[in-house]
C-alpha cells in the first residue's frame, strides 16, 4: 500500500513566513506516524497546506491541526486498505473464475504454452541428464496432443510418481494442466488490469458468456465471513477517525468563533477610546434666524 | 448469620485462590500494568513530564496567572498523553507489518499447536492488504484497549480546553 503525493493544480498557497518558529510548534505534537510505504512528502504537504488554510493563531490552533492532519491520514489509509482489499479479492475471484472456464478444449491454445513448459520442466527435472534435450521435444509434442507423445509422458510421468511416492502426487497430467491453467488465469487478469485489450475482451466474453460480472464476483467474495469481519473492522476504524478528525474541526470552528468574538469586543474598545462623542451645540446660524 | 467457621473457612479458601501461584506466572503478573504503559499518568514519567511542562508553557504564554497554567498543564497532559497513546498504536502496527509471522508464531505456541512450523507452510502469508486486514483482525483486542485511551485523552483534553 503506498501514498503518492497528486499535484494539483488549485493548490492553497502554502506560507513560507516564520518556518522555524512552526516547526518548532509542530514538532512538539511529533513527527507524522505514517507506515511502511507512505509518502512522509504528501503527508508533509497535506500538513503544509491546511496550514495555510487555517492560518493558526496560537498553539492550540496547531494542536488541532496536528489532530486533523493526523486523523484525515488515518482515514485516508482505512478507505484505501478497504478499497485495496476488495480490488484484490475481486481480482483473486476473477482469477479462480477464469482458471475454471478455461478447463474447456475451446481455450487450450491459450495454454498450450504454459502447459508445454510446466512439463518441459518436470521432464528435464526428473529424466537422466542425456535425457533433458528431447524432454523439451517431448513436451511440446504432448502439448500439441500427438498420441504417442501424450502415452510415452504418462508412462515417465508414472514412473516419476511410482519413485516419488507421496511428494509426486502432483505429477499427474491433469495436475500440471491444472497449473497451467492457473498459470495463465493469474496472466491474464494481470494483461486486465493492465487495460490490454486482447485480455480485456476476453475476460468480457467468458463474464458475460457465465452472465456474471466483476461486481457479482466481488459480491460473493463478501459472503464468506472472515471477510466481510475484516471490512466491517476497517469501516469501523474509518468511522472512528472520521468522527474524531470532525471533532477537532468543530474544536477550530469554536475557537474562531470565540476569537472572532474577542476580537470583535477588542476592536470596539478601541474605537469607543479613539472616538469620543462629539456634544451638539446650536448653530449660531440658526440663533441669528 | 455466617458462622465463625465458615468465615474462617472463606478467608482461608480466598487465600488458597488468590493470584497466579509459579514464579513466572507472579512475574507475569508482575508486568501487567506495564506492557504498554498506557495505563500509567503521563506524569509518572520523568521525560514526558518535562515535556507536558514545557508544553504547558508554551500554551500558557509568559505571563499567566497560576489559575491559566494549570489549565495549560492539563491540557498539555491530555495532549502528550494522547501522542503516547498514538504512538503505542503506531509502533504496534508497524512492527506488525514488518514482521506479522511473529505474531502468528506466538499466537499458535500460546495454542500449544503441533507444530507451528509446518501450519505456517500450510497457510501461505498474506501479502499487501491482506497482510495489514491480518493483522488488523490478529490486534483487534489491542487496538479496541487502545482506542479506549485515545478515547479518554481526548475527552480530557476537550473538558480542558472548553471555554
């Protein structure tokens, strides 16, 4: 999870006046407790500029803008672990989705190559040195379903198993067809996320063929409890700060309006000082009339 | 009425049940009020109260009357007892993600699991979200004590600091 500073363009004008004398303020509530792979640069940026916006007047001012920077970050972090979190359990659905539709002879060729790998593999990892060149070959001519190939790989493959024992009992043809079509499932949703638009197309095509939808997957991913306990957990850690970050910006609200106040009573002292009330005697003029 | 049997009866059972009883369960025990020290007034600490003095101080301005700095002082307790508490928080999060399989370890020894070893291969480690919503859920009991003291130091500081 990572923060990354966006530059906008309608950015508050950040004060550069008496930088010490606010850093010194600042420091005093310590230094932003950002985790691993948060950006200390947007954070110190966010801080900058509601600064600059509330242009505080006393520590207390800073206190609470210490608070709100701090909260509002913490809110931040909730809404994108949350939001992180159900994109990539969608992505996971996807993938166990995909992996399940392409277990049909209408999709091998898309996995043709990764199945010819996988036991390209097996067979140089298990065949006697010598053997390891036309494993390749092998693999390859089994991939493309020539029978005699597809029977000489099973007989290796048993004999790998009858050696093996219990570790070997992935060593099956099914299996490692298996992976391969797991294999390109998990390629596949990366191509997706990508936005390349053989992969999106595709996706498309088997979600629709299935009448579901990336939502619809998210939405059954929710129904396993484990789950839907953890987003409930992070929501309710969003609500907490969130309350807590407004808090604070009523605590900013009150506190202007108690200043506004006082300085409303302290300007009309000075002007009740400086003006005195002038008395009105009768015009001359007017006694002459 | 209770008898005189009984109650000596009674006291002499609370005796018998009173407390962890081995050497390491009375140090345990011994520890409890200091695991994350949380519990304990700020002023308690020589560094933090030097820190709430100045604080103080500086909330107060130079030429406070003794009723103004000792509101100052209060607010500025709640206020470094508030930074403690977020960063006991912080450092438990942390130091979780930098290494959440300690936790897991810990947590299937307490369990007297067969063997942690082999149930951590079994269970491949979360990665990204999935490691941080882990270890959410693995605190929750942590982080609820924790949310109770930021809770009650906020409200001190906000009974403090009201006009």
């Amino acid at each position: 999870m990572s923060f990354v500073s966006r530059k906008s363009k309608n950015k508050t004008k950040v004060g550069t006046t008496s930088v010490s004398g606010q850093a010194q303020r600042l420091a005093q509530f310590g230094p932003p407790l950002l985790l691993e792979g948060e950006d200390a640069a947007a954070c110190d940026e966010f801080l900058a500029r509601i600064r600059a916006a509330v242009d505080p007047v006393d520590i207390i001012d800073d206190m609470f803008i210490a608070d709100v920077v701090s909260l509002e970050w913490e809110v931040l972090r909730w809404r994108r672990l949350k939001l992180n979190l159900i994109r990539t359990r969608g992505l996971k659905a996807l993938e166990s989705f995909l992996a399940k539709k392409l277990d049909c002879d209408l999709y091998y060729d898309l996995y043709s190559e990764h199945f010819a790998a996988d036991l390209t593999k097996i067979l140089q990892d298990n065949l006697p040195q010598d053997e390891a060149d036309p494993a390749q070959t092998l693999a390859c001519r089994c991939a493309q379903a020539e029978a005699d190939a597809v029977d000489k790989v099973n007989e290796i493959l048993r004999s790998i198993r009858r050696n093996m024992g219990f570790e070997g009992y992935a060593l099956d043809m099914n299996q490692i067809l298996h992976r391969a079509q797991a294999h390109k499932a998990e390629e596949l949703v990366q191509e997706y996320v990508r936005g390349e638009p053989d992969a999106v197309t595709l996706v498309h095509e088997l979600l629709s063929g299935a009448g579901v939808s990336m939502d619809a997957l998210v939405a059954d991913e929710l129904q396993n409890r484990d789950y839907l306990d953890c987003i409930e957990r992070i929501d309710r850690l969003t609500t907490i700060a969130e309350n807590r970050r407004n808090a604070s910006l009523r605590e900013i609200d009150r506190r202007r309006v108690v200043l506004g106040q006082a300085l409303r009573r302290g300007v009309q002292e000075i002007e009740d000082a400086e003006f005195k009330v002038i008395q009105t005697t009768p015009s001359k003029r007017k006694d002459a009339a | 009425m209770t008898s005189k049997s009984k109650i000596k009866a009674n006291r002499a059972n609370a005796r018998a049940s009173t407390g962890p009883r081995t050497v390491q369960g009375r140090a345990r025990a011994a520890r409890n009020a200091l695991r994350h020290t949380l519990s304990l007034p700020v002023c308690s600490n020589p560094a933090l109260s030097e820190e709430v003095e100045t604080l103080a101080r500086e909330i107060a301005g130079p030429d406070a009357n003794a009723e103004t700095q000792d509101l100052a002082r209060q607010v500025a307790e709640a206020q470094i007892d508030l930074r403690r508490v977020r960063y006991a928080r912080h450092k438990l999060l942390s130091d979780a993600l930098a290494d959440p399989w300690q936790e897991v370890l810990r947590s299937l020894l307490r369990k007297n699991a067969p063997n942690p070893p082999v149930l951590m291969a079994l269970n491949p480690t979360p990665q990204g979200p999935h490691k941080f919503a882990t270890i959410l859920s693995q605190q929750a009991k942590q982080l609820l004590a924790m949310d109770r003291y930021e809770r009650r130091a906020l409200t001190k500081r906000s009974r403090t600091n009201s006009p």
